[in-house]
C-alpha cells in the first residue's frame, strides 16, 4: 500500500502549476473529471445539501438572547 502522508506531502510541496499537470493526468490516467464535481460541491449540491433544511439567515442580534453552540 502507498504511504499516503508522503504522497500528501509531496502534492503539499507542487506548485499550482504542476499541481494542475497533475490532476489532467489523473483525469486522464482514471478516465474522470474533476470539474464536473467542483461545480455541485460549491453550489453545496450533493444528497447532504438535499436532506439538509432551509436556514433562515439572521440580520438582527438579541442581546438578551442565550446562544446554544453545537
């Protein structure tokens, strides 16, 4: 089995160059496509994002309000 730290820490040490050399040749290599996962993860798509309920975003503070930290 591969030493996963040391790989980690040689792609740790690439530049952004050679890091995107890289990733076209495992693209390549594994006949995938990292870009087509890069779009659904930012938008936080995925079946994470689906079961997860609508936050309604807060625009005022209650200073006499308790805030429960989970």
């Amino acid at each position: 089995m591969a030493d996963i730290n040391a790989i980690a820490e040689q792609i740790q040490g690439l530049t952004l160059l050679e890091a995107s050399h890289l990733v076209k040749m495992l693209e390549e290599k594994l006949g995938v496509s990292a870009a087509a996962a890069a779009p659904m993860m930012a938008a936080g798509g995925g079946a994470a994002a689906a079961a997860a309920p609508a936050v309604e975003e807060k625009t005022e503070v209650d200073a006499g309000a308790s805030v429960e930290v989970k």
